[in-house]
C-alpha cells in the first residue's frame, strides 16, 4: 500500500488549470485585471465562482 505523490500533484494542476481558466473568464466578464480576480481569489480562499463575482460587484460599487 505505497502511496506515489504523483496522483495528488495531478488533481491539484487539474484544480489550478480550472482555477485559471475561471479567473481568466472572470476577468473578461467582469472587465478587470488577472490579477485583481486573483488577489480576490486569494483573499477569499475560496475559488467558488458565485463568491468572487459578488466581491467583484462590492468592489465595483465603491468606486
């Protein structure tokens, strides 16, 4: 019963390269910077689309 490190290495780039894509479709929806959805990505810790589309609008609506 080994265990390769190989299998969760696989899932976590299959989970960031969905990751990526959902902030790089964010970004274009929203009309904002890569790294503006990245930076609200991180301070959430959460890559739940709904949550970092309402961050987006809360920080629209204070400019």
């Amino acid at each position: 019963m080994s265990h390769t490190k190989d299998k969760p290495e696989a899932v976590g780039t299959v989970n960031s390269e969905a990751l990526e894509e959902t902030i790089a479709y964010l970004a274009k929806r929203h009309r904002v910077s890569v790294a503006i959805v990245r930076e609200i990505t991180r301070k959430l810790g959460s890559p739940e689309r709904s949550a970092i589309e309402r961050e987006i609008q809360r920080g629209k609506s204070r400019r």
